[in-house]
DNA sequence: CATGAATGAGCCTTCATTCAT
DNA sequence: TATGAATGAAGGCTCATTCAT
C-alpha cells in the first residue's frame, strides 16, 4: 500500500467522524461523504467494502485506541491521590480532545450497526482491568467498592462536566479543574 | 363517522420509543412502524404530517413530561440529606423506569432531526431550576458550588449506574443504592 | 332531490372551474376541492361517484351549454354583415366572460380524462351546424370557403384576441371591438 | 468509467414530449418515462434533479427554440406580401411540425408547473419583436393596427387551422394553403 | 344525507452499491 | 487504482376512495 492511500483511508475516516458528529451516525451518506473527502463514491469502496465494514472498522480501531490511552502510563505521582487525580484528568481530556471519536463510540452502540459481531468488540474493551483501583482499595485509601461503581463516579461525572463545558455553562481552568476533583475524591476517598 | 381513536395516538408513541430503544432512531421506518402498530402505513399520516414530525412531537412532548417529573414534590422528608437523597432516588428511578425515554431523547439530540427548531425546546428544558440546590447551599450542608457542578455529579453518575445495572454489572437492591447514594453524598456534602 | 343539494352540486362545479383555472386540470385534489367547497370529501361522492365522473359530468353539461350558446337567436339584424358580427360579439363576449369554462374544455380535451366515450360528446359538438354560414355564402357576400375555415378565422382570431385582452396586452373598447372586427370580415367578406 | 451518454438526455425529452402529447401533462410519471426510454428510473435523476426540473428544463429550452424560429431570417422574397407569406406558412409549418412542442408549451403553462418562476421566462418570450410588421406599416400595405392584433390574426388562424387539419378537417394542399392564406392577407393588407 | 377516519395503490425520490472504462 | 454513470431496492408520502357511525 502506498502513502498516498493511507493518507486518503485517514480522511476518509476524518470526515466520517465530522459527519458523525455533525448529523448522527444516521447521516453517514457515502455520495456526500466522498465528496467531503474529495473523491469519488465508487473509490470508497477501494477502502472499505461496505458501509457497513467502514463503520465497523472505525468502531474497532477506535476502541482500541481509547484501551490504549487507559492503559497509557500514570505518570509516578509520589501519593495515590494524585495518581488517582491524574487518572481522572487524563480521562477529562481525553473526553475533551477526542470529542468525535467518543460520540462515534456513544451513538454506534445504540445504531442498528452494532449488533452481534460488533458486540465482541464491545464486551473485550470492558475487560481492561484497572490495577489502579486495587492499589487504592488495598492502601485502604478508596473506598472498599467494586470497579464498577468507582469508575461510574469518575466517568459519569467526567462525561457530565466535559458535556456543559462544551455547552459552554462550565469552565475548565486550573481552579475549576481541581474542585471537579475535589468531588469525585470526596466521593471515593475513604 | 368514525372516531378518532387516542389510543391509537399513544400506540404509535409507544411503538415508536421501542424502535429506537432496538435499532436507533435511524431506524424508524414508517412502513414498519404502522406494522407493528397494527394500522396502514397512511394513517399514521393521519396522526402526524410527516415522520419529522412524528419525532420531533414526541420529543417535545417527552421534554415537557421529564420537566414536570423533575419539578414534581420531593416528599416532607425532615433532613436535608433525606430530601436530596430522595430527589436523587427519583432520578434514578427515572432513568431506571423510563430508559426507552431518555434513550429517545438521547439519540434524538445528536440525530439530523436535531436542528435549530428543536433545540429552542431544549434550551428550556436546561432553565428547569432547581431550588433544592439553593437550600441546600443556604443551610450549609451542600458545597458552595453551583447548580451545573451538583447536577453534572448527581445525573453522571445515575447515568453510568444505571447503564452498569442494565448491564447485569451492578445490582440495585437496598444495600446497593445507600451505597451509591453516599458516595454521591460525600462527594457534595459539605 | 332538495333544494340545497343542488346549491351544493353547483357549488362544487364552480370550485373546480376555480381550481382548474388556477391550477390546471392536474390540479384537482378531491381533498381541496372539498375544503374550498366547504364540504366533506366523502360528501363529495355523494353527488359525483368518482372524480372521472365530476369531470366528465361538468365537461358534457358544459359543452350542453355552449352549443346552446351558439345556437342562440342572433338578433334580428338587417344586414348580413350587423347579423355577423354580433354573432363574432358573441363569440367574444362568451370567451370573455366564461374564461374558465373555456379553459376547463380545452384542458379537459387533452388530458388523460379525456378518452375514448369522452370523443363521442366533443364529436357532437362539433356537428353543430351553422345556418348564417350557408346563407352568407349564399347572398354572395362571404367568401366560398368551406364551414371549418370561416370558423377557423372567427374563433382563432377571437381567442387570441382575448388571450392578449387578458394578458392586458389590448383593451376591448368600443373602437377597438369595431376595429378588430373589421380584419375578421376583410377576411371573410367576398 | 462510463461517460455520460448525451444520446440519454434527449431520448428522455423526446419521450416526456410524447407522453404528454398522448396523455397530457398529468400523465408524466417518471417510472413510465423511464420505461420508454428503457433507462432505470433512477437514472432519470441523474440527468434531471427532479420531475419539477425536468418539466421547467423542457419548457426553458423549448421556448428558446421558439424564440429562435420565429427569428429566423426570412428568405429574400421580392415583395412585402411574398415576405409577410413566407412568415406565416412559416408559422403555420411550425405548429404542423413541432406539434408536441407546443401541445407541450400550452400544457405547460396551464399546468401546476407554471409558477412565478417560470412566468419570467414566458414573459421574455413575449418580448421578441417584430420587424416585418414595423415594415409592412411603413409601406403602407399592412393595416396601421398594432403587432398584437396583426399576430392575433396571423397566428389565432394559424392555429385554429392546424387544429382542423389534424382533426382530417381541413387538408394543407398547396392550394388550400393558397386559400388560407389569402384571407389572412385580406385582413391585414390596407 | 353527511362526515372524518382509514386505507391501498402508486408515485417520487434517495442511496448504497456495481459497472464499464 | 480511480471514476462517474447506472441501477435495484426500498422508503416517505399523497390521494382517490371506502368504512363506520
């Protein structure tokens, strides 16, 4: 494969997360889409079988990378706190720099194109484990709960804030940052 | 002359919040949808001009309904963590009871049904205020944060609960919602 | 039948001249035609048993009329040039004043509406004999020139004229009428 | 890649033309047409946007090659009257020969298709001027009457008379055209 | 008779995909 | 590989007509 195609394969992904974004995965038209890419309809199908595989194959490579970014180092913070703190921000940004991919993600699990095979994805990207939490629940800093309702307090409230920061009813400078923080450390904190 | 039957209205309401919920709002197809409802096709044309305003009626109509259910009295409960655990309980019982709901709404804001018009309503929707909050702060028993904040960690969090239930990943009996409710408790108590 | 149902029918036939002449003969929507009547569309069908049937009633009893029309008395005129041009006045003052008449006839006479039992109505009208000619032709003062081509001369030349009227492009004063007249009988006259 | 097959555009006017002239203007529908033409139906619309386009299409260029007829130089005949002829078997041969081009332009402009849009391209229509006529006055052999009334005559006749030849009313032997045209001159000659 | 709800037939149009170059 | 023309399948919607009161 040349890198003239590979540069072409990542606009046309690009542009699939834009229209996504901008008119829900139920606006993804392939004549509309090559023509943002500045190609022709029928060289969509050099790349991607189907429409199907093209939003398949987006999802799957997606979640790979989110896996990734979790797994991403923490940085040797000195105490649990700002591990734990540095967790949550990077899950922060992330939300905030990857907006499209993560609203890609959100709607193709609730579109007709997750379905079965696409659920095999889903279920192994639930699977990473965090050994973060069970530091914390050993050094009896966390509260002695399960992954599940830790990572529901840090997510959902991440999701919420990154949500009216976007609607432009929060803000995200150094203060704010650290009392969002503060809530979801009184919240787990033991 | 027959009569026009409101059922038939709700019916259609009904069937069409299940097919969201199955296949997203792009799936939604009239033909189908007048099957299932057991009419033709033309007279669900009778009860809604086109299937843009199908949609965008029950939105509105769902908007207005999860207003009043979040207005509605919060019971005389003595304490004020007893009152915000309540107001808490409820949402939670919504999002719970109500998903196919909240799931149209969801999917609806990010669909191409989504446009300026629509999100007038919406906007009302988020002046919804909510005096629980001023209390709260007023007695001294809430942080001195504002609405968004409180609001972002108590709905997150339901959210991402509720989603983890639906999941067969967390349980909801007794024992299990004192347990989620303190942590959201912690994290906003003074 | 009573009274007010005839109002009724007529009212309907009036407002489909109104629609045809707007709108065209395609033009005619059952549902329309009702609301404009003021009526019910199954109403409709009580007085006309499908829309081919409205049509073909109102162009049959149309084409009654106009014949009658033409057949009527001429005045008693001295010369045969007066006895003429009131019969060409005639013509034009009836183009004029049942434009949506006319204009129902000639839609009618090229739509899909009009078939093969329709043809047998029109073919008798056109056999409607016309005594003037003959005696014109007689007295030496027309031209010999067959039936077809003195109507050729009389109606195509009045229906332009009052196209142009209409359009606002001429005006049907006096003068004007004596003038556009005289072109018709220096065409005709021997 | 297949090229465009300009064969396709006009197979497709020549049918819509015809299936007008045989059914009216109501009786487009695009499945049909593109059945004659032998063409999916989709493929119609990748030569016209719409039906809507396709009709206004027709019209627009029709009229421009109305316009240009009627424009067209009128060979050099000797006289004044040998000109006005030429002219108006010119016309008269335009109606014989482009029958379905103005069965479809008098249907248009009745139709629903005719909107305001479409007015203005009539309306330039209407402006082409006429030299022959301003001639004819000059030279004192026309009648001293305005071109309106002068093509009322010319072309009201002209009209009514192919109408009557295509109903086998009427024949257009030389010498029949000799007769009709005589009496079109002994109305506009002085 | 009068009505408005209900419907089936059919039309216009879109769109993912394939064809032919 | 790249393309634009071509298409079949399907979807939204209209409308004349019938039903049930």
């Amino acid at each position: 494969m040349r890198v003239k195609d590979e540069t072409k394969r990542l606009a046309i992904v690009e542009n699939t997360l834009d229209i996504v974004f901008e008119k829900g995965i139920a606006g993804i038209k392939m004549s509309v889409l090559a023509k943002r890419v500045g190609i022709s309809p029928s060289t969509l199908y050099v790349y991607f079988k189907t429409k199907e595989d093209l939003i398949h194959s987006i999802a799957t490579s997606l979640l790979k990378q989110m896996s990734k970014n979790q797994e991403s180092a923490l940085a040797s913070e000195s105490t649990f706190e700002l591990k734990f703190r540095a967790k949550w921000i990077n899950l922060l940004n992330f939300l905030l720099n990857h907006e499209k991919e993560v609203n890609f993600i959100d709607q193709w699990k609730q579109s007709p194109y997750f379905d079965k095979k696409s659920s095999k994805v889903w279920e192994y990207n639930k699977k990473v484990k965090n050994e973060l939490f069970n530091e914390g629940r050993e050094k009896e800093v966390l509260k002695d709960v399960n992954d599940f309702i830790i990572y529901a307090v840090m997510s959902g409230t991440a999701k919420q804030i990154i949500g009216l920061v976007k609607q432009g009813d929060l803000s995200l400078d150094k203060n704010s940052i650290d009392l969002y923080f503060s809530l979801v450390w009184d919240a787990l904190k033991r």
